[in-house]
C-alpha cells in the first residue's frame, strides 16, 4: 500500500492519494486535480474512489470533477 500526502501550504490542506494493487483513493482533493491524474498515470494505477471526510467551507474542493474525469464514485 501507498499513500501520499499531496499538501498545500497557502490553504493548509492535505490531500491523500492512496493505492493498493493498482487501485487507488483520492482523499479531500482540492480543485486541481491534474496532479491526482498524473500520479495514478504514473504508476499505472486507476483512480476507484474519490472521499471527503467532511464538508470543506474553508477551499473549493475537486471531488466531482475528479468523479467526472475517472467514473469513481
């Protein structure tokens, strides 16, 4: 198993990419979600799901355009 903090100072968020067996796990993602993208093309993964562990009134988060862009629930 993997797991990454993708973190950004300016909003103090962290953001977690989670992999197991080519399988992974987007935690709390920001807007941006190229980087997610990238990483799970990177190693050959497929992003399965996308999670928020709480209602963000604090950033924009990019959990649908993430779903979107992947078919995770």
């Amino acid at each position: 198993m993997e797991v990454k903090q993708i973190y950004t100072g300016c909003l103090a968020q962290g953001a977690y990419y989670i992999e197991s067996d080519g399988e992974a796990a987007i935690v709390d993602p920001l807007r941006e979600v190229q980087p997610y993208l990238n990483l799970a093309k990177d190693r050959g993964a497929t992003i399965k799901y996308v999670l928020e562990t709480h209602f963000h009134a604090d950033f924009v988060s990019g959990h649908l355009t993430l779903a979107q862009k992947t078919g995770a629930p």
